[in-house]
C-alpha cells in the first residue's frame, strides 16, 4: 500500500554506496529527510533529477535536511554514479525492492520502476508524496517547497 502524507515512515535499512548501512531513523529529531527514488543511475531523465537535487543541496542544508537517493543499482554502480555527477548526498542501493516495497513507491505501466520523492519531517511522518515520472526536477521544487512550509510552523 503506498505512503500518504500524514503516514509514519518506515523503517528500513539503506545500504549506502559507501558500504553503511543505515537505519531511516538515525535522521529522526535531527533533520528531516528527502529521499527520492529513481529508475537507474546515468539514465537522461534520472542524471538530470540526481544533478537538479546536487544543485539544490545547499538550499537543503539550509532547510535542515538530508537528500537520500535510492534506486536498485548496486553500490558500485552508485560510486560511479556519484563521482562522475559530484553527488554530495548517499544513494542507496534497494537490490531486491524491499525499500521501495516499504514505501509503496508505484510502477508506472506496472514493470518500470517509479520515480516518487518523499519529504519525512523530523518526526518521522511523511509530508510529501510527489510522483512524475519525467518532470525531475520539479522534485526538488515540491521537496523544497514543503521543506519551506516545515520550517515556518
């Protein structure tokens, strides 16, 4: 079942290119959490999501939160990924889809895998759910845009 906005996220694991692994959690009360989920390392659309949120990772930083991309590439792939784009953020590799199972993330056409991005607050409670699967980086403004609206309440 996918997340909706007001849901608790979940807990999962990610396996981070840097060989970590790394409960959701540890980001619970300290910042909140941009995790954006992506078809594939150096694909058009997905290079271009990846470098839209790199541009924006200052702006970020500012807003108190982390930006975490997942996808089913391995670790290795991710390396390669983040060094040839200047990544500053993990990505985490999701080998067997238990990550984006966790989140509900959908299947446009029902094979392809989606691109959903989701803002969790400090809390641990999803306040973003956006999906669109060639607009990448309208992502980083929906995720900026909420992450704002957090910081005035």
């Amino acid at each position: 079942m996918p997340l909706r906005v007001g849901d608790a996220a979940p807990e999962v694991t990610l396996h981070l290119q840097d060989g970590r692994a790394v409960p959701l959690s540890e980001f619970r009360g300290d910042r909140a959490a941009v995790i954006f989920f992506y078809p594939k390392d150096n694909t058009p659309v997905c290079t271009a999501e990846a470098c839209s949120f790199r541009d924006a990772y200052t702006d970020f930083g500012t807003l108190d939160a982390e930006v975490i991309g997942v996808s089913a590439d391995s670790p290795t792939s991710h390396q390669k990924f983040s060094a040839k784009y200047n990544l500053p953020f993990p990505l985490a590799s999701d080998t067997d889809g238990a990550i984006r199972r966790a989140f509900g993330v959908p299947k446009p056409l029902g094979f392809l895998p989606g691109r959903t991005t989701y803002v969790i607050d400090r809390g641990g409670t999803v306040r973003l759910v956006f999906s669109a699967a060639f607009a990448a980086e309208k992502h980083v403004t929906e995720a900026r845009r909420v992450l704002a609206a957090l910081a005035e309440e």
